[in-house]
C-alpha cells in the first residue's frame, strides 16, 4: 500500500511517501518533505498562527508535489491519503485538511483522518515493530501525554501536563534567557557546556504518585533566578540551562518508567519534538538499565520526532479507517 501522509497542524508543512506491504514488514520511506516557516516565527520569539496558516497556504502543493516527484511515483499509484485533523492551530490544519479532502476527491483516493499525537507514537513503527502493551510518553511543544497502548486504535490516555507542556517550558524559558525559538534544541547544545551544581531548579510533581506533570512553576523558578542575576552571561546561561534540563528529564523518566511497571509494559515509546533530546534518550536507556527493567525503549530517529507527515502516514497504516469526506473537520482541541 502507497500511502501519502500530510502534516500542517503547526509551523512544518509536510508530506510524505510511504509504502507498506503488511503489519510486520518494515515500512519503505519513499518521500519525506518538511518545509517550515520557523525563520519567520523566529523574530516573534514563538509562532504566529496567522503567519504559519499563509505560509502553509503558498507551500502545500509544491511541498505535495515534490514528495511524489522524490518518491518517483505517479499520482495513480497512491493507494490511500492520510491527514492530521487535529491537534494543532486551526487555520494550519484546515490548510492540510481541505487540501486533503481535494485531492482525495479528485484522484478518487480513500482518506484517513489521523490525530497528531498517534502520529508522535507511530513514529516509532518505522523502524521496528513495538510490542503491546506498551507505555507511550508524548513531549512536545504542545503536549506531555503518558498513554497505555494496548494494539492499534487501543490508546488509553493515563496523565499528562496540568499546565505547560515539557516543550512550551523549554521554549519559555529560552524567551527569558534571550535564546531563538525554539529554545529545546539551544538548551541542549549550551547543557553540554554547564555546571550542574549552581543551580537547583525543581522537577514538579516528582514525587506524587499519580501520572501527571506541572511545568509552569519550573519557568517561574529560573524567571526568579534570571531576576536576581544583573549579567545574564553565557556561562549563567549554560549553567541554568543544564539544570533545566534536568529538571524536566528526571520527572519524565521517573513516572513513565513507574507508570510502565504497573501497566507489565512490554514496550516504552517515545516521541514529540523534544524525545529528539539525546540526554533525554541516554538517560532512559540509563535508568531502565540500572533498574533492571528488560523493557525495550523505542525511541523515533531525530527527525522523526519532530513534527512531519511519515508519522502520520505509519499511523493511517496501522489504523485504517477511511472516512467520508463529508465527516473530516480540522479539530484543534482534539485528544487521544
Ligand atoms: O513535536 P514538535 O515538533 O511540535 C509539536 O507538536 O509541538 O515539538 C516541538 C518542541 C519545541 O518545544 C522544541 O523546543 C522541542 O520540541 N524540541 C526539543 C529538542 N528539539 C525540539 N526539546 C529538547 N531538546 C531537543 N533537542
Ligand atoms: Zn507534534
């Protein structure tokens, strides 16, 4: 089956090629195309909905057309399309959705509305196949979701952020430490560089013993420090920028790894943007090691974890289920 996947919920205006013979062959990427207005949104310090909804309007065909040109197929040999409708910024999805349902209309295709976070846990299909049931953990700039996977279409949503998510956090708190957004990639390149025994910042909700998270707090803690410092050095900067991180990471590690030990998972999955955190990623294989877990950590290419429409195409895949045209509607608050 040749699907062609479309990713527009935020910034990236994806689309992707990608073929897949049966549940347990490895998927073929044929085509991946990402292009975003992240330069513009950069001057902002954070996305403009309007700016991302008019640049993805200019971007989604050629963006379209050059993943089947790569793919080196014809329109007709595409089996199926598959769409994210939701969550995401509303002017955005209507972009991919609309032009999915178009195209869908015209080449006669079946479509398969895909919700973009089973896209983040479908992310991790493309290389190997997870077994159930399996702990999901969602980081991104819009979500932090731990979510019971128990086969395909089975998502139970376990706990998630009360308040920012680990992304937005990042992102936040990069605006205080004057760094481009988005600020997760930056955070990581200058925790290389920093001490982790200046400052203490705290990792919220760590010790209670439900599966939710609060990141709104941390932001305020480093905004209090940030106030009390008169030159917000680079060294200062690094400094704070580790413990952050750390911060954020022990958390997440510590209730999706708790939250996998309850549910006898037989599989922990990564994704969103900020699972592209190779500290992130080092110290889950640490902690599941020093544990003594046997659980397999599956964590997406780097790529792969930030938004982009093969995540979406590996998820209408493994939960297909067309709709009619007539019942796909872009839903920004969806949930899983
Ligand atoms: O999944 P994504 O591309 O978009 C959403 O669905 O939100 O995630 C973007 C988020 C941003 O907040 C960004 O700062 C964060 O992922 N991020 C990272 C890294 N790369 C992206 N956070 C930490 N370390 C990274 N290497
Ligand atoms: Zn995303």
């Amino acid at each position: 089956m040749i699907i062609l996947g479309i990713e527009t919920s935020c910034d990236e205006t994806s689309a992707s090629v990608l073929e897949v013979d049966g549940q347990n062959s490895k998927p073929i990427l044929k085509s991946n195309i990402i292009s975003s207005s992240l330069k513009l949104h950069q001057k902002t310090g954070g996305i403009v909905p309007e700016i991302a909804a008019r640049e993805q309007v200019k971007y989604i065909i050629p963006v379209i057309k050059e993943a089947i040109s790569k793919a080196d197929i014809k329109n007709s040999q595409i089996d199926t399309i598959a769409v994210t409708y939701g969550p995401g910024l509303l002017g955005s999805l209507l972009v991919g959705v609309e032009t999915a349902k178009t195209l869908s209309f015209i080449w006669k295709k079946p479509l398969v509305p895909v919700n973009h976070l089973t896209g983040h846990v479908y992310a991790n299909f493309i290389e190997g196949i997870p077994d159930f049931p399996a702990i999901g953990l969602i980081v991104s700039g819009g979500h932090t979701d731990l979510i019971l996977i128990n086969g395909h279409g089975a998502i139970k949503w376990l706990g998630g952020t009360r308040d920012d998510a680990a992304g937005e956090c990042l992102d936040k708190i990069g605006r205080l430490l004057d760094l481009p957004y988005p600020a997760g990639p930056q955070i990581e390149e200058l925790a290389k560089k920093g001490n982790i025994n200046r400052f203490h910042f705290p990792s919220p909700l760590i010790d209670s013993s439900d599966f939710d998270f609060s990141f709104s707090g941390l932001k305020t803690a480093v905004l209090r420090e940030v106030e009390k410092i008169e030159h917000l050095n680079n060294q200062t900067i690094a400094d704070i920028s580790v413990s952050v991180q750390k911060a954020i990471i022990d958390v997440l590690i510590k209730k999706t790894l708790m939250v996998a030990k309850k549910h006898d998972a037989r599989s922990i999955l990564l994704g969103g943007g900020v699972a592209a955190n190779q500290k992130l990623r080092d110290e889950f294989e640490f902690e599941i090691k020093n544990l003594k877990l046997r659980i397999p950590l599956f964590v997406p290419e780097k790529w792969l974890c930030t938004d982009n429409a093969t995540m979406i195409a590996s998820a209408a895949f493994f939960n297909y289920k067309p709709k009619s045209l007539l019942k796909i509607d872009a839903d920004p608050s969806l949930h899983f």
